[in-house]
C-alpha cells in the first residue's frame, strides 16, 4: 500500500475519481444546466509553487529574471478546478525562443489546462535579461587549512588534476569571476602528503557565489608535504668572569644536540644552537638551568631548556718569601757575584688548587739559575723554579743580573 502511494500516477488517478465524485453529487433538481450560466457551479482555487519552465537557445545564451515558480489562480467547474488542482498536468513557461540579446519584459503563459477554467498567474510577467553565453578556461587554486599542519612540517605547493576547468555563464558573470577555488575539507591535523577530491568554488571580488556551470565541477588536490626538521649540537658559550679564586674545570649538558623547526633553506644554514653560562655567578659545583637560545626564524626548538652541570676548582695563593738562588752549571775556576737581586734571594708566588697549595711549603720548590757557557762579564739570566705541575708559580725577580769573574790564584 505504500508503494501505492508513493506512485505518481495512481494519486492522480484517485484525484481524478474523487473529482468525478463530487460532480456527481452535485443536485440539480432535475434540471439540465451549463457551466456557462449556471454560477453555483465556479470554484476558484490558487496553486502555489508552479515550476516556470523556460524555451530559448540554451546553446548560445543565458536567460536571468525568469522566476522560478509562480502562482496560478483558477476559475471553473468545481471537477475541472478539482482535477488540476490534484493533478497539476499544466505548464506554465515563457516562449523566448526568438529573444534577442538585451532586456525584455515577456508574458508568462499556460499550456495544457482545460479550456473550461480561467486562469491568472502570478506574477504575469517577467523582466528577462538575454546575454551570449560565455565559456572561458580558468586555473584553480587550492585551498586548505595550513594551521592543522603540525609542527616540523612544511607543505609545497598544492597540485590541482586538472590544473584548469571550463567555466560557462552569462559575458557578465564570467567578467567577474576573481577567484576559483577548491577547497579540501580537512578538519585533524596532518603531517604527510594528502591527495583528496574539492568541489570547485567559482566567486566574484566580494567572495559571493556566482552562478554558473563548472566542468568539470571537482578537481583531485595533492598537497606533497616534507619535514623542516634538523637536529644541530648544542654550543656553550661562557660569559663574563669566574670570580677570584674559582676555576670552572667542566660543563656537562645533560643534552648535547637539539632538533629545531623552521623553513628548509633557514635551516641549511644553521650548524648549532647554543646555551650562555654566566661566570660570574659560578662559586661552587652546582648545576643550572639554561635556555636554548635559536637564531632568527627557527620557530621552535627541542628541548628548550638543559641543565649544566658544572665543576669547578676553588683556588688559593701562597707567597714563599726569600728563596735562596741556587747556582748551576758554573765553570771550574769561575764565581758568581749577584748585582740584582743582590741578596741572591727571590720571592715565589704559587697558585693552584686550594687543597694542594695549602699542604706545600718552600721545601717543595728549588729556585736557580743555569750558568752553563757563561764566560766572564756581566749576564742576564733566568730564574727558574722546579715544583710540583699541580701549581703555578711567579717570581718577584724573574731574571737575576749577575758578574762572572775568574778566581784568584
């Protein structure tokens, strides 16, 4: 039974049956009366929403202004009122089929209605323009959201299969396409090439939908995406001064290389990135916390902070005062006289690590002069020290003036 209903033919066949019903029902008392002059029997009854159909040149031109549907008021025998009303068998169209290119005013006509009823539409004319049909080939250019690409990769330019399509419509329309679009309908983030089908979107300036026909109407769309990755070491870099009495003997990172993310030709031309310690503020083995710092136009970086470890060695000073000046390598038959420092004694400075200044003593270092080859007269020559390699020395003299004479006999 509901696929009975569902059948065009047979509601109309039933609309038919019950019109004929109630005509028959109709009493006339015997008497035999016309539709022409008997008035009980006009009905009038409008039927909204008909489909206006238009007949021209569809080959070479586009017609605008014809309304989509009007409404048609009908007068006449209940049946016949009845029947086109359940059947709505009529067409309502404009004949254009000898228009010129240019605006019209045209009559809005009705064919296929029974001759009994008289009928009214509405609107009863139309304001037609008549233009020459355009085609004209236009590239497409893609569109898709290029925040949902995630982080470390870039997309190149999008490939559109075919490249261009034909776009047919009234000389003006076409005049005012600025964009044709298509756009992929991508909604989760992505990071790997994609080739998907987009609806082709012809639009004017103002972004709105012009009303044409599009071949073909969808396009394939291919955006090939690669990384704009590289992984570089991380450089240290010290600033400033230790403070007196503090060496820094090593800093550790507990990560020495770090991946950043930017454009592919930026990222050619970076070798590291690098972390700034401060000196200054070192006083013990401690471990900081440093920032990753990336140059201009890297646009992220992992990891963004390290820690530092670093180590270092307090230092301290000892003055050993008046060290006796050894003499080495003088001949046989010659002697030494000290002009400067004439007490052949020097002042020794060390400097090293505090537990290992702090447990020497004068006993640990021999201070001389090597005399060897020197013939008589006055010389400038080198004090040196011998000491432990832990620390560093100075001299407060460190070169002795000193005559070489022969000895008596």
């Amino acid at each position: 039974m509901d696929k009975l209903m569902d059948n065009r033919w047979f509601i109309k066949v039933i609309a038919l049956v019950l019109a004929l019903l109630l005509y028959s029902a109709v009493p006339n008392d015997g008497k035999k009366t016309t539709d022409v002059n008997v008035s009980s029997d006009k009905n009038t009854e409008t039927i909204q929403d008909i489909p206006v159909k238009s007949y021209y040149d569809t080959e070479n031109l586009v017609i605008s202004g014809v309304p989509d549907t009007v409404d048609v008021t009908i007068q006449g025998p209940m049946p016949n009122v009845q029947t086109a009303k359940a059947l709505r068998n009529f067409e309502v169209y404009v004949d254009l089929s000898d228009i010129k290119i240019g605006s019209h005013t045209v009559p809005l006509k009705i064919k296929d209605i029974s001759e009994k009823l008289e009928v009214q539409i509405d609107p009863a004319y139309a304001n037609i323009t008549v233009q020459e049909k355009v085609t004209k080939e236009f590239e497409v250019e893609a569109e898709y959201n290029s925040g949902l690409l995630e982080d470390g990769f870039e997309a190149e330019r999008p490939v559109v299969e075919p490249s261009s399509v034909l776009i047919t419509g009234a000389k003006d329309t076409i005049d005012r396409i600025t964009y044709v679009k298509a756009t992929l309908d991508i909604k989760d983030p992505f990071s790997h090439s994609l080739t998907r089908e987009a609806k082709v979107r012809v639009l004017d300036r103002e972004l709105n939908k012009l009303n044409v026909v599009v071949e073909p109407e969808t396009v394939q769309v291919t955006i090939p995406i690669k990384s704009a990755k590289k992984t570089v070491p991380i450089k240290i870099v010290e600033k400033g001064s230790t403070p007196e009495g503090i060496k820094v003997d090593s800093i550790d990172l507990d990560s020495e290389e770090a991946t950043i993310i930017g454009q592919e030709d930026l990222l050619k031309g970076i070798e590291n990135v690098r972390v700034e310690v401060d000196l200054s503020q070192i006083t013990d083995d401690t471990t900081v916390t440093l920032p990753v710092i990336i140059s201009e136009g890297i646009t992220k970086v992992s990891p963004q902070i390290v820690k530092a470890k670093i180590k270092v060695t307090k230092m301290a000073e000892k003055t050993f005062s008046s060290l006796t000046i050894n003499n080495e390598g003088l001949g046989d038959g010659l002697t030494v006289e000290y002009l400067n420092p004439f007490s052949a004694k020097t002042d020794l400075t060390i400097y090293g690590p505090s537990e290992v200044v702090n447990n020497l003593n004068e006993n640990d270092f021999r201070v001389f002069v090597d005399l060897s080859n020197l013939t008589v007269g006055n010389h400038d020559v080198d004090i040196k020290v011998n000491g432990p390699a832990e620390v560093n020395w100075r001299l407060s003299n460190p070169i002795a003036q000193v005559s070489i004479t022969q000895k008596e006999a």
